[in-house]
C-alpha cells in the first residue's frame, strides 16, 4: 500500500507542476513564503540546486534549510511546527512517512586510489564490514589490514547500505565513525587499507570507487537496474503538503526540476 502511495504522488505532483506554470514574477510581491526544509549531508548538494534555482524563478519564495541525520529529520518531522525533509533513505515499511521521488542515487563502496583490489562482491562486502574478513589479501589484494569506515548510527546513507548490505548483520565495532560523506572521502583518501562507502554523487578523483560484483557504479548502470546499490532520494514528511511547498515538490518532479537533478543524480525518467 504504501509503495502504490508513493508511486501516485509523483503523478500527482507532476500534474500541479504541469497546471500551474512557473514563471518569472513582473511585479514585486508582497506574500514572501519562505520554505523550511531539512537534508541530510548526503542530500544537501540537490537541494541546494533545487531551491536556488526556484528562487530565481519564483522571486516570492525563499528557502530556509538546515542539516541533520534521518533520525532528527523523523523527529523534525512531527513536531509541532512539521519540517519536511529530503532524504536518501525511506524505509517501505515507515508507513507513518509521505513520500515523493525526486532522482535515483547509488551508494559506492570506495577504497583509496593505489589500492590492488578493484572488485568486490556483495558477500565480500558484508564480511568486511562485520569484521569477518580483516586482511585485502583475503580478497586477492595484498597483506594489509583492512580499515573499515562507516557512517554515524542514523544517517540515512548507513540505513540505506545496511538495508541493502548488511540486512540484519550489525556493522563490526571496530568500525571508524565518520560524521559526514566528506568526511567519508577524506578518511579513505588519508588511510592506506581503508574502505567506505558514499552516495554516487559525492565521488571524486581522490578516491576509487570499486565495481560490485564487476558492475561499476555510474549513472548508466543505476539507470539500467544493472548496478546492485542503487536507492531513491524521497522529499518526506508526515503528510502529502499544500500551498507552496506542494508546488516546489511538483515543480522539482517536472522537467525543469529534473533538469537540476540530472546536473548531480539520475533524474526520476529519461529524457
């Protein structure tokens, strides 16, 4: 049930997207709507692009956003004073959660650029970060012990890997905590032996992303269902909205909207 809800909101949204034109205001106006939303450091980047090219086209909105892991947007999310959010990670079974898809994303085991071992599996992958495998050479790398860094306990993008991951294996404690997915490239750029994990549009040259079962991340296999690690980024929160809000949303899932995704992410269909 609550995937048929999620699916029809991206309908729905389209079609107010679609009905009412956004286009650039002739006269000043006088109803300011300023917009609060959360993201989370992973999904900060797209809704950056989105609000700011919204504002330049709707000059009467203004956006208010602030930072904050899956576990406090929740919590934001019903309070008193609702803050929608967007997010990487929307459990199926959270049915308490309004949900609209906004782009596709992937999450990218990532290792640093001289390291031997270019291909995991998604069995060598969950033994590494239970700890079960501890050296490269148990890969087909060379001897060296094995680093393992993790997202902190609530981020949506540690919910996200061990949902398709880990399922409900627990991460080895020895794990290094990193706060941010920055903070994540920076740890295995500095670390010789060092494995992490980020979503696919934090990848840079310091770092090598690993193919997973030899199928490489990159927008191409996310958008053929070929690459394993592949997930959704949801605008949420406790209800479908109104107003304003309702038309950003509507106007972030029409082609002007995915337009802005595809500079980042995988926009929700192809042109």
């Amino acid at each position: 049930m609550l995937g048929a809800k999620r699916t029809l909101a991206i309908m729905a949204f389209t079609l107010v997207s679609c009905s009412a034109q956004v286009v650039p205001a002739t006269t000043p106006t006088t109803n300011a709507v300023v917009l609060r939303l959360n993201a989370s450091n992973a999904t900060l980047p797209l809704l950056t692009d989105l609000t700011q090219q919204y504002a330049k086209i709707m000059p009467g909105v203004s956006f208010e956003i602030n930072v904050s892991n899956y576990a406090s947007a929740v919590e934001n999310a019903f309070s008193d004073d609702p803050v929608y959010f967007l997010t990487n990670h929307l459990p199926p079974e959270d049915n308490a959660l309004w949900g609209a898809p906004v782009a596709h994303d992937a999450i990218v085991l990532i290792v640093p650029t001289d390291s031997v071992v270019r291909d995991l599996t998604l069995e060598q992958v969950r033994g590494i970060y239970q700890g079960r495998i501890k050296n490269w050479a148990e890969v087909g790398g060379t001897s060296i012990e094995i680093v393992v860094i993790s997202r902190e306990d609530g981020a949506g993008t540690r919910a996200e890997f061990e949902r398709m991951v880990m399922g409900d294996r627990q991460t080895t404690q020895s794990a290094q905590i990193a706060p941010s997915s920055s903070a994540v490239l920076a740890s295995v750029m500095n670390q010789p032996g060092s494995i992490g994990y980020v979503s696919l549009s934090f990848l840079d040259v310091t770092v090598l992303p690993l193919t997973i079962d030899n199928v490489a991340p990159s927008q191409t296999t996310v958008r053929q269902n070929t690459y394993p690690l592949r997930n959704t980024l949801f605008f949420a929160g406790p209800r479908e909205p109104d107003g304003a809000l309702r038309a950003f949303i509507g106007w972030a899932q029409s082609p002007a909207g995915q337009a802005v995704v595809a500079q980042r992410y995988i926009p929700l269909t192809m042109p």
